[in-house]
C-alpha cells in the first residue's frame, strides 16, 4: 500500500475555476489585441490568486512557477486537442493551487475509479473535469478548442501526476446518496483495507455538500513539496481527524462503533513582540524592523536587497523574501525566495 498514488479530493468552486484560475493560465491575446496588455492582465489575475492563497517566500515562488508551467502545458495541449495532457496539466494544478486556499482530503489507493467494481451506481455518476471548461450554459470558455472539453477522460490516468474525475457542485448531493446506498456492498467487497478510502471520501462528500462545493479528484498532485505547512490541510490525510461522523459511518460497517475524536481547544497563539508587523508580499520594510512570518516565526530585517527582495533573520535561519509586490507587473525571479527545507 505504500506504493499506492496518494488521491486527494479537492473542494472547488467552479465559478472561481472559471473566472480566475481558468484566465490566469489560458487567457491569450486575439487578434488586434496588444500583448503585453493581455500578458499584464493575465499576471495580475496570477498575483491576485496567490494573494488567496497567502502566498509568501517560497510559497510565491513555487505557486508562480505551477501556473508558468501550466500556461506552456496548457497551449500544447489546445493546440493538438489533447484532453489527457488537459487532465494530467490544467486539472492538477488547479488541485495543487486548490490545496493553499481549502483542506484536501487524501487517501492511498483509493480513488473514483476504485467505485467501478464495488459501487457501480455511484460510479457512474463520476463526470469528466473537462465540464470545468465550459460555461454553465454549456459554451466553452474563451481560448478553448471546440472538441477538447469533450477529450478529457472522467478517470485517473495511469502513471504521473494527474486530475481525475470530477462532481459538479450541483451533483454532490445524488452523487452522495447513490454513494452511502452502496457503503455496504463496497465495504464487504474491498474488507479492511478498504475502510480508509471509504472513510475518506465520504467525508469529503459530506463536507462540499455542507459548504457548497464540487469535488475534484487528483493522484500524487500535492504528495511533493509544495511548501505547505504540515498542518495545512487540517490533517485530513492522518487516522482519527476525519469527520468523525463519517469514520463512525463507516466503522458500524465493520462492526465497530468509533467514538467520536474529541476536538481539542486551539492553543493560545504566542503573543507577538512589541514593534513586530505581519510580514505581506506586498509591503516594504527597512533594515532593523521585525516581522512576524506565519511560517518561519519572528525575524528581523538584516539587509534589503533590492526593491523586490529583503534578508530576515529567523531564530534559526536566514530567509530571503520578497516585497513590493503591488507596485510592478513583473514576475518575482527565482531567486526571490530561498527555497525552505521539506515540512513532514
């Protein structure tokens, strides 16, 4: 089982996909347009995203580098109508940049295709993630070919990083009820190993049903260093911290009756020192002035670089972050950002 993709399901919104996400990757210039006046609109859609995303440091620098190389990716493929690379490109690292902004639900093993041979019905409810590139009223978005949204398989492709099947936001609630009327079946079909997966996904379910969202599958999208903090996703990858309603569901299944995780109190947070500011992307600072990171703690300014780019001191390290970011179009270089070691 270790060697099983890590599956993650992403709660999305797929006006935000459409609108924002879609645009800072695939908005080209047409005909008579300027484009640097395309390139400028497309990067202040990127730097508004990864303002969501409270990107900083590292963080900026790896989430900018996902949508540079998406952008070539996604060119590639409407060039040849390749609905795979669509898949395996666009659709994870919409999983990837999805992953900063709300919890993932992760799970080895496991995923929508896993449904096919033990809970059929449900199964075929799984749509293609192609759907996100059309409109509500089923036109497609601006710069989409007009037969690649109908390319874009419904399931996880084998090998490499990958979207997978997708539930429209509106097809949540059917989707989960054919699920939960398959539990059973499934449960006595896949035996123990296959509690976690059911688990996983049932709580995923339940959640975009209650807050309003679809639900994405990926493969091994988020399982590299993304530079997000080891707590990020609420620990929905760990045993005991899924919705414990849903564990509880699922255990009665094999003969067990889970109690439910007490939920702990969050600890007081350290109070900040005297002087201290939040640290923002978007501010500059001067040499002796203390920030506060919400990864890398407290620090003090020890050399501004330049315009874009500053030293701090952390109690344990030198990081170099980047400022300024408001006040120019152009993407922050590679160096702006000392890469931070892998958290978990």
């Amino acid at each position: 089982m270790t060697d099983a993709p890590e599956v993650s399901y992403h709660l999305i919104d797929e006006r935000d996909f459409r609108e924002r996400f879609f645009p800072a990757v695939g908005m080209q210039p047409g005909p008579g347009d300027d484009r640097e006046v395309v390139e400028k609109a497309r990067e202040a859609v990127v730097r508004e995203i990864l303002d969501a995303c409270d990107a900083s440091g590292p963080s900026w620098t790896a989430l900018h580098k996902v949508f540079d190389e998406t952008r070539v990716g996604w060119l590639r493929a409407a060039e040849v109508e390749d609905g795979e690379q669509v898949q395996r490109g666009l659709m994870a690292a919409y999983a990837r940049v999805v992953a900063h902004l709300r919890p993932s639900f992760c799970v080895r093993g496991f995923s929508f295709t896993t449904l096919d041979r033990v809970a059929s019905e449900a199964a075929r409810k799984v749509r293609s993630p192609g759907l996100l590139l059309r409109e509500p009223g089923g036109g497609l978005l601006p710069t989409v070919p007009e037969r690649l949204a109908g390319r874009v398989p419904a399931r996880i492709l084998a090998g490499g990083k990958s979207g997978g099947g997708y539930i429209p936001k509106d097809e949540v609630r059917p989707f989960l009820d054919a699920f939960r009327a398959s539990l059973p079946a499934a449960a006595k079909a896949l035996g123990p190993s296959g509690e976690a997966g059911l688990a996983t996904l049932l709580s995923a379910l339940v959640e975009a049903k209650l807050k309003g969202y679809g639900v994405l599958e990926a493969v091994d999208a988020i399982a590299g260093d993304i530079h997000l903090p080891k707590d990020h996703r609420l620990a929905f990858d760990r045993p005991g911290t899924l919705l414990a309603a849903c564990t509880r569901e699922v255990a009665k299944l094999y003969g067990r009756t889970e109690e439910p995780t007490p939920i702990k109190p969050p600890a007081a947070a350290a109070p900040r020192p005297a002087g201290a500011v939040a640290y923002s992307p978007r501010s500059t600072y001067e040499v002796g002035q203390r920030l506060n990171h919400k990864n890398f703690g407290t620090g003090e300014v020890i050399e501004v670089l330049d315009s874009r780019r500053l030293k701090v001191k952390f109690s344990d390290d030198e990081k170099t972050l980047v400022q300024g970011l408001q006040t120019g179009g152009a993407s922050a270089p590679e160096s702006a950002a000392s890469p931070a070691p892998r958290e978990g």
